[in-house]
C-alpha cells in the first residue's frame, strides 16, 4: 500500500471516530433551570433529564419540591416499560404516530429508590393532544405549550390572565362545546385552564403549608405533574360559578351535561367518580380534559380512564 493510501485511511478513521464520539456523547435537553429556580421556595425540580442513555452519567435528586418528605414504602417492582403505546383506535388524525405516554424511564431508578411513582417517567411527547400526565408521568422541566390562546367563551373572571389560555385545539373544541351546552338551556363558563409550572409551584407550596404535603398531594398536582399545564385542560362550572373546582359541582346540570356530552367535543371528565386509585386523584366533574373525539368517544363509551387507555399501570397515591 502506498504512503498516499495509508494517510487517506488513516484521516478517514480519524473522522469516523469523531463522528462517533460526537454522536454518543449525549446531548441531555437542559431544559430550563433558570426558569425553575426562580419560583418558590426548595422547588428543586431538576429531575435528571430522561433521555441520556448512560446512567452513571446523572445524578438522582429527590424532585420532590418539598423536602420534608418521607421515603414511600410502595413497590412498582414492575415499572411500566415506557410506552404503552400502540392502541387500536389511535387513528384519528391528531393522534401522533407514537402514541403519548411514550416515555422514557429516568436511567437512574433503583438508588433514588422508594419506588417513588413519581418522576420516573417524563412524557415523551409534550406537544401532543394525547399526552398522558398524571402523578408518574411528568411534563420535561419547564414545559410550555408554544400554541397557547385565548378561548372565546365566558370565564368566571374577566381578566386576561393565564390560567384563560388553552392550546388552540382544544380552545376550538372548547367554544364549540360551551355553544352546545348552551343550546340546551346549560350555561357553562371557565374556571381554570392552562396554568405555568411556576404557577403550579407556588399553588403546590401554599396547599402543603396548609394541609401537610400528604393531603395536598390528593388534590393538587406536584408542579410538572399537572394535566392544566398542558394546556389541554380545563375546570369548569355553570356561568354563576358556583362550586367552581368544588365537590358541590357533581349533581348539577352544567355536570350532568358535560359528563354526558363532554366526549362528543373531544373532552373527558378525566378524573371520575370511583376511579381514585387509578388516576390518583378524587373525583373532579369539573375537570376536563382534550384528548380528540375518537380518544374521548372511546373513553367515555367503556368507562374507563385514560390510565385504562394507555394500560398504564394504577397511579396508587
Ligand atoms: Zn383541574
């Protein structure tokens, strides 16, 4: 072989290999740290980032934003493998290819250890409308919609604020609900739609200075953890905003209404009455959620949960 030939080969290893090494050294999504640390008290949510293949290269902290809290003595001996994916059904056109609670499992399980539910899995798909989020699956750290708009319809405030915003999907979806509970007689008005991280922070925080960190976690979601910072979620109440996000709301017509025609526009109650050891949280006829109309059609239609949907496994806290 030729001196020419031999330098030729060798500067084409040489590139391989720096090709190869700048592919495997892992870009982890940094997210945004700046955002987080801003908002509240101990809210240390820097959960590892999910998808670094390499364990060892990351660290676990606890990401509870609290930091009194107790070790749980529960065992998901069976962690879920990721993605509960394909489901027949799923061929609406919204619904993304890989259906949502694709997950990756945080590499470095088993030493933060517990078997903490929480925080093992980050949604895969944040951006998509059948993203699952519940108190095992999490948003990436300081997720926010980039589709956020104002849906037309009646508020039980009047300010331009926030928690008014939805994705706009499910803002569409949302008016043309709110139009046909209107044309039977039930006048139905928003409470609270998309809310920040922050926001959730700050709302997390004050409920556990109230009721203890255990209580709270039954009816507020640890922030990154609440299906209303999706922006697919939304609280509602007859338009005298009457038990708004209160228990009194169940048994009302504005609640008859939407538990029976909620799914026709693509929403869910996506906490039902019964279904507490499933989704994790107590019964909320308030609370509905956008999943499309063939999810939602199918959801109502069994009876089931979209936990149910996806087979993931019970959310038992
Ligand atoms: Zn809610």
């Amino acid at each position: 072989m030729s001196r020419t030939a031999k330098i030729v080969i060798l500067f084409i290893a040489v590139i391989a290999v720096g090709w190869g090494v700048g592919k495997y050294t892992a870009p982890s999504p940094s997210a945004s740290i700046e955002e987080g640390a801003s908002a509240g008290a101990g809210n240390d949510l820097q959960a590892p980032p999910s998808e670094v293949p390499d364990a060892s290269a990351v660290p676990s902290p606890e990401p509870s934003p609290v930091a009194t809290e107790a070790p749980e003595a529960s065992n998901t001996g069976s962690e879920p493998t990721a993605a509960p994916a394909d489901k027949p059904g799923n061929s609406g056109a919204e619904a993304s290819r890989e259906p949502s609670p694709a997950a990756t499992v945080k590499p470095s399980d088993g030493d933060s250890g517990t078997g903490d539910p929480e925080a093992e899995l980050t949604a895969a798909e944040p951006d998509s409308i059948t993203v699952m989020v519940n108190k095992q699956y999490q948003l990436p750290d300081g997720y926010k919609p980039a589709d956020l708009v104002y849906p037309d319809v009646p508020f039980i405030f009047s300010e331009k604020i926030e928690k008014r915003m939805m994705r706009k999907t499910a803002a569409g979806a949302l008016e043309q609900m709110f139009a046909g509970a209107k044309k039977d007689g039930v006048y139905l008005a928003g409470v609270s739609a998309y809310r920040s991280e922050k926001t959730q922070t700050t709302l997390f925080n004050n409920y556990v200075a109230r009721d203890g960190e255990e209580k709270a976690r039954t009816y507020s979601a640890v922030p990154g953890h609440s299906e209303h910072q999706t922006g697919l979620a939304i609280d509602v109440s007859g338009s005298d905003g009457k038990c708004a996000a209160e228990s009194c709301f169940g048994g009302t017509k504005e609640a008859d209404w939407l538990a029976a025609h909620a799914a026709e526009y693509g929403f869910i109650i996506r906490y039902p009455e019964g279904k507490q050891g499933i989704t994790g949280y107590m019964y909320e006829p308030w609370h509905i959620r956008y999943v499309g109309k063939d999810i939602a059609e199918e959801i109502a239609a069994k009876g089931i949960t979209l936990e149910e949907y996806y087979d993931a496994v019970p959310v038992s806290k």
